[in-house]
C-alpha cells in the first residue's frame, strides 16, 4: 500500500499512526511544511521519503508533490491528513488522482454542519433545531419556536471557535450588527446537557470494529469563550443508547474505513439523546491516548491493521476511566505539580504541556490519570484544577 500522509508532522501524534503504517508494510510518504531534519525521529523512520512543500494551503505545490510521488511509487492507495483543517483538500487530492475514500462530492456533508443535519434525521436520531438565517428578520420566526438561549456557531469549522451562547435579543442584535460577512453562521436552540461520544473505527465494509464513549461535563463552547478550564472523562463503558445513535448515524453516512468521533447530547431535561455533529477523523484534546490508556490497546496500531489489512483485533473492555484535566497559564493554583504527583502518581498516566494552537480549549497544560472508579477520577479532576482562594 502506497499511503501519503498529509502533514505528518502536525498534530504531534501524526507520527503514531505513520510508525504504526510503516510497521504493518505500508509505504509511507509524507508532505509538509517544515524541514526534513526538523522532524521527530520516529517520523523519520516510518517515511520512505518525504516532500517538503512551502505552503501547505497551495493546492498546485500539492498536486506536484502527489504527482512526484505517483511517479515514482506508482498508483497511491491512500491520501490522509486525519485532520478535520484539511479535510477539503483531503477530498480534492482523492478525486483528482482517483484514490480511495471520501471525494469532493460527499466531503461538505461531513463537514458542514446544516448538511449534517440531513443525515441525522435519516439516521431517527433527534437533531437539535437550527435556523441558517442570515439577517435578524429572517432568523425571527426560528427564535418565536425555540426562545433563548440560542447557540450561533459557524456552519463549517471544527471545535469551538466562534461559538457564543446568545441569551436575549440585545445579544442576538449586537450578533447580527457585528459578526463577519465572509462566514456563514447557523444558529441552534441551545440544551441543556451533556455531551457523550461515540467513537472509534470503522472497517472498509462499513462495520464498526471498535468503539468507545466519552463523557463532557462542562461545555467546550465555554472553556473557550472564559479561557476556563477542560475536563472529561473516557467512559470504560459504552451506553446502550449512545451505541444505537453512534451506529445509526454511522450507517445514515455510509461512512467506511475511518476513525469516527461523533458528538452526542444527553439532555437534562428528558434524558434524549440528540445529534450534534460528526467528525471522521480521531477525537482530538489527547482523546486517542485517552482510548488506549482506558482499554490497554494501542488504537494507532489497531487503526493501522484495518487501513492496511482491513484487520483489527480484540474484542477490547474497558479497563479504566480515564480523566483529563487541563490547566490554564493565567490561573492560580493550590496545589502544585509535585503535589500532584505525590498524591495520585500511581494513577497519572500522562503530562505534558500542549501547542499554543490548541491551547485556548485543551489548556495550556493538562493531566490524564485513570482508576477503576469514576469518582476517584472526578475528584483527581477537582484536585488538579483546584485554584487559589
């Protein structure tokens, strides 16, 4: 298998899922941005050969890099950034030299968030109601049927960026006087809930080869809107109703030979179940490692194996739950790393600070430990991110 590998470099764990390619035989050629000897060692060795770019949005500088490397290697078999920023050009590079997986005629329903809506309602999972109104008299009878508050959101885009809980109609008037002309937004009832995931990987027939659930207890949108701090929790058990929803969804996309990351509200109201968004490509926010630490599987190699030969192994149980704990540079806190480490070190599994990028949602630092008991896990959370006073 002649496997490209789109910016391998960013985000760091790139480099697992290229090792993990190189060991199961695949060949893999890399395109990025920065130098050669730049590049982690462990990339290095899992590259047959790597083409540096100046510019990774430049579509032509990546059509001659593909084109060099199909003359070389001959036919690529596969194209991948697992990485939802370049999921358009992902899709491009696919249809222009005829690879496999998803092409530019499916790819905005994976990634714009109005499309998504379509493919729940097939699926018979609840969707939250949403208007794509452009002006503030055309959004009036959407707001009538659903009353405040409202979430607007950008209709494509990843993660929390530009994502403001609106409360009244002075909210929504400044919303509408001052949000950016070039960027369609929609604007969603807002619920009160939980967000649980269902992820995990895919099989070329379209069958669900592994599977796992995460749990968020306070809301992303506003972590990054207070520069507060994120947690979550990756459940060692999956839910009955997650799994229907996750696996109806699946099928309503007719999604194959990927990782799945699907994004689930459970309300406090009536307990629903509803539909946020799907993202194929592995949850982000430390998500994969937080699998592998919570079943004891390496979900890179695993990933691997099916991509190369449509092989995945188990069955897998959950082991642990496994928590995430960020920390923020402007806080103030009570107790210290060293105290940290001396009070739960058997069951941290992981530190490490985290790229400017992504800092604003995943914290400028963060934790991940795991037990066998959740409440052990929530109160290492409440520990880590005690703050002064």
């Amino acid at each position: 298998m002649n496997f490209i590998f789109f910016s391998p470099h960013f985000p760091k764990n790139s480099a697992e899922f290229c090792y993990h390619l190189q060991a199961q035989g695949a060949t893999v050629l890399g395109i990025g941005d920065i130098e050669y000897t730049h590049l982690e060692d462990k990339l290095k060795a899992s590259l047959t050969e790597y083409y540096k770019v100046n510019d990774l949005e430049d579509y032509e500088e990546i059509l001659r890099a593909v084109g060099f490397f199909t003359h070389k290697y001959g036919k690529i078999d596969r194209f991948e950034s697992l990485n939802e920023y370049w999921l358009e050009l992902d899709a491009q590079i696919r249809t222009d030299f005829n690879i496999y997986g998803t092409k530019t005629d499916f790819v905005y329903n994976l990634k714009q968030k109005s499309k998504m809506k379509e493919f729940f309602h097939k699926s018979g999972v609840s969707t939250v109601q949403f208007s794509t109104g452009t002006t503030r008299e055309s959004v009036e009878a959407f707001i009538q049927t659903t009353g405040f508050p409202l979430v607007v959101k950008p209709d494509l885009g990843s993660g929390a960026s530009m994502t403001y809980k609106i409360n009244n109609l002075e909210e929504l008037d400044h919303f509408f006087t001052t949000k950016p002309a070039d960027i369609a937004f929609i604007i969603e009832e807002f619920i009160d809930g939980i967000i649980l995931t269902y992820d995990g990987l895919v099989d070329i027939n379209g069958e669900v080869r592994f599977a796992v659930s995460h749990r968020f207890e306070n809301s992303v949108m506003d972590v990054v809107n207070n520069n507060d701090h994120l947690s979550y929790y990756c459940l060692k058990d999956i839910s009955p109703e997650v799994e229907s929803a996750g696996r109806g969804i699946l099928k309503a996309f007719e999604i194959k030979e990927r990782f799945f990351h699907i994004e689930l509200f459970k309300s406090n109201k009536d307990g629903r179940i509803i539909a946020l968004e799907v993202n194929m490509r592995p949850p982000g926010a430390w998500m994969t490692d937080a699998i592998n630490f919570t079943y004891d599987v390496n979900i890179y190699k695993e990933w691997a194996s099916m991509i190369v030969h449509n092989e995945v192994g188990g069955p897998y149980e959950g082991k642990y739950y496994t928590g995430y704990a960020s920390r923020k540079q402007h806080k103030h806190y009570t107790h210290s790393h060293e105290d940290i480490l001396h009070t739960f070190g058997p069951q941290i599994v992981n530190y490490n600070e985290i790229e400017e990028v992504f800092s604003r949602a995943m914290g400028n630092s963060a934790y991940q430990f795991r037990s066998g008991q959740l409440e052990e896990v929530r109160n290492i959370v409440n520990y880590v991110q005690q703050e002064e006073g």
